[in-house]
C-alpha cells in the first residue's frame, strides 16, 4: 500500500497492492492496523454502494452535525472523483481537489470529515464503493452547486450531467453552512 498526502491537510491518495496472476487479481481495500500506521485512524461504521451510468453526476454532499470521513474507491468503470474543502480554519478552504479513480488504477482516496464530495461518471457506467465514518443523516445533509464558479473544478463533461433533483439545487459556497471547528 503506498499513500501519497495531498497539498490538503488529510486527504490522500491511496495505492493498493495488487496481486495479479492468469486468474485475476486479489488485493485488500482496508485493513485498520495499516491504515492506522499511516495515520489514518477513522472508525468506519458504514459502507455503501452506488452504481451509476455514464454522465451522472452525484454531489457535492456533506453533513453540517455529523460529518463523515470517507474511504472510497472505484470497484468497475472510471470517475472523476472531487472534494472541497469545507474547513473554516483550513488553509485550503473553498478549494477543490480532483482525481481520477479507476478500477484499473487500483486507487483510494481518503477524504477527512469536513470536505464535501461527489462525483461523475466518465465510463459508460461505474460501480463506487465508500466508508463513512459516521452514519448518514438526511436532516443534516447539504449540497454544494456543483458548478459554482468559486469552486474551480474543471468537470469533464459530455454534455450536460444527470443530476438528482437535490443536487440541482445545490447552493453556492457564499451561501452554504459550513463547519467552524474541523
């Protein structure tokens, strides 16, 4: 496992070790005491699963009580996966990060809790897997505009994303909740 820290205080890039012969390969996505060596110390209590079609565009999400640390990886299919910075006193606050993940790259991203995530699909469909480190919370749950200009992410698209009616009305970082203290 190698893993690479990020210009962004927690987050990074993970590099599984995989084992490759005639039958397909074998490699492990977590394992704590690993994971704990290389600081990340996250108690991960939910997994989930999402399967989308190419042009799908799913987030930014974040919860405002509750926010979750995410371990999340692509399982078939390629996305561009983005985080931003929800941090106050973060110096990389209202800043994004984006990374290709694919099934063929093998790579995992550690996103800390304080960041908003999402992401689109670039192959005609993918299969996401992620921890949380805390359950999920509608109640507390908010959305980031996905293409709000203050956010400079450099979205690939083909056309115009499929988006949920929430994330439609995702709102610009001038007009959301943020945290104060992570």
């Amino acid at each position: 496992m190698d893993i690479q820290q990020t210009d962004f205080p927690g987050l990074c890039v993970i590099t599984s070790q995989v084992f490759s012969d005639k039958r397909g390969f074998f490699k492990e996505t977590y394992q704590q005491q690993r994971y704990q060596e290389a600081g990340i110390n996250e108690t991960f209590v939910q997994d989930n699963f999402s399967h989308s079609s190419g042009g799908i565009l799913r987030g930014l999400h974040y919860q405002i009580k509750r926010p979750q640390a995410k371990l999340v990886f692509v399982i078939q299919g390629e996305i561009l996966d983005v985080c931003v910075d929800l941090r106050k006193n973060s110096p990389t606050f209202g800043k994004s990060f984006q990374i290709k993940l694919t099934a063929e790259n093998h790579q995992q991203l550690f996103v800390p809790a304080g960041f908003a995530h999402g992401f689109y699909v670039l192959s005609p469909q993918a299969d996401f897997m992620y921890k949380c480190s805390d359950y999920y919370f509608p109640e507390y749950e908010r959305t980031l505009l996905w293409n709000d200009p203050a956010l400079e992410i450099d979205w690939p698209l083909n056309g115009e994303p499929i988006l949920s009616e929430k994330d439609q009305m995702g709102r610009p970082l001038n007009e959301s909740e943020i945290f104060e203290t992570l």
